[in-house]
C-alpha cells in the first residue's frame, strides 16, 4: 500500500471547490442591474455561479 499526503488525498476523496466573487453589470430590460457573482469549480470542474443582487457602485462606471 502506497502512502499519499492530504493534497493527494483531498483530489481523491473529498476534493476542493475553489470559489471567485466579482461584480457583473447586467441590462435586465431598460434598466441596469449590479449582481454579485460568486462562481465556484469543484474538483470536477463543474462550475456553479450564484447571483445576488448589490449597489451599482459595485459595478462601476457604465458603457
């Protein structure tokens, strides 16, 4: 039986999910809207993203 350290371990049993916050500036009809966008990827890449609604100075100028 080989031994593995926890990184080796971790991709095989449990995996890690890394996750980024940013800022998105979206047209929702006529008016703009500022989401913030957690995207997450797990050890599998698969990527979920959750949006939540902030103030639009989070996003920026527009155009």
């Amino acid at each position: 039986m080989k031994k593995i350290n926890m990184t080796e371990a971790s991709t095989i049993v449990g995996g890690t999910t890394t996750c980024v916050n940013s800022f998105e500036l979206n047209l929702v009809g006529n008016t703009t809207v500022c989401n913030a966008v957690k995207t997450c990827t797990d050890k599998n890449g698969v990527v979920t993203k959750t949006f939540t609604a902030a103030a639009i100075i989070n996003c920026g100028s527009v155009g």
